[in-house]
C-alpha cells in the first residue's frame, strides 16, 4: 500500500477502512482474525485504526511475498549449480 495520500486521517473508523482498502466490514473483521489487519482500538465504544499501523501491516505482507520470491530464486540457482556441477 504505502500510501502518500494526505487526505487520509491519522485514524479512521469501520466505515473509513472499508472505503480506504474497497472492503467490506466482514472482510475487516476477517482480515483482523488473521493478521492481515492490526486490531483496532476501541474508544468511546468506536473501533478506530491508525492508518500508519495499517499500511505498515499490509506493507508487511508485501515483503513477506518478496522474501518468498528471493528463497525462490535462491533455491532456482541452487539447483542450476547442482545441475552444472555434475
């Protein structure tokens, strides 16, 4: 995600999130189960979400992603000089 985009509120409510990520509220309450998304703070009765929390969370997955692709690739040219050496 990493968005830059100022017009986003340190903290946004249910409704916000949803429209922020183009997600529904079942999908919020999913995605937090799982760890996709940081549990929200509750105040005043209201669940809120820092909005650095939670690019920093979907930037996680990201990364989870790319260090998937570089073990990838790490056993690809393992293989290759395996394949060579014979």
């Amino acid at each position: 995600m990493g968005t830059t985009d100022s017009h986003i509120p340190a903290y946004v409510d249910i409704g916000r999130l949803c429209r922020e990520l183009s997600i529904s509220e079942h999908t919020v309450d999913a995605w937090v189960r799982q760890g996709v998304l940081p549990s929200p703070l509750l105040r005043g009765g209201k669940r809120l979400w820092k909005w650095a929390h939670v690019e920093r969370q979907l930037d996680g997955d990201d990364t989870a992603i790319v260090s998937a692709d570089a073990q990838a690739e790490g056993i690809r040219n393992a293989t290759r000089k395996a394949a060579a050496s014979r």
